[in-house]
C-alpha cells in the first residue's frame, strides 16, 4: 500500500511541476476611431492555451474596431 500511495504522490508531483500553462501572444489587427489601422500584440503570461485563445478572441480596445485576433 505504501508503494502504491508513493507512487500517486510522485505522479501528482511531476504532474504540477509539467503545467500545461505557459506564455502566449495575442495579435490582432484594429482600426482606430480616425480611420488607421494597425496591428498589436498582447502577451498572456502563465496560461493554458484553451484561457489564452477565449482571451485572445474576446481582446477589445475602448473606441477601436477589431479586425480580427489571432494566438500566436
């Protein structure tokens, strides 16, 4: 029984330290309100990638119109 409880303790162990969440940047193409477009980028520290992509696709800026986002 001691094997097979240090055994899972060693499992979730290496399993937190191989987070899935690492870092991602977001780059999306925006027209300002005077008519220029441009592209930004915003970086997500430290997330999964599903959290990163729902983020990235739902970016907005006040007063801008996004053209479209995309995970890099």
């Amino acid at each position: 029984m001691k094997k097979i409880l240090s055994l899972f303790v060693v499992f979730f162990f290496v399993a937190s330290l191989s987070s899935c969440k690492k870092d991602y940047v977001c780059e999306c193409s925006m027209t300002d309100v005077a008519g220029n477009a441009q592209i930004i980028t915003k970086e997500y520290n430290d997330v999964s990638k599903k959290d990163a992509k729902t983020a990235c696709e739902s970016f907005t800026l006040p007063g801008a119109t996004m053209n479209w986002c995309k995970l890099k």
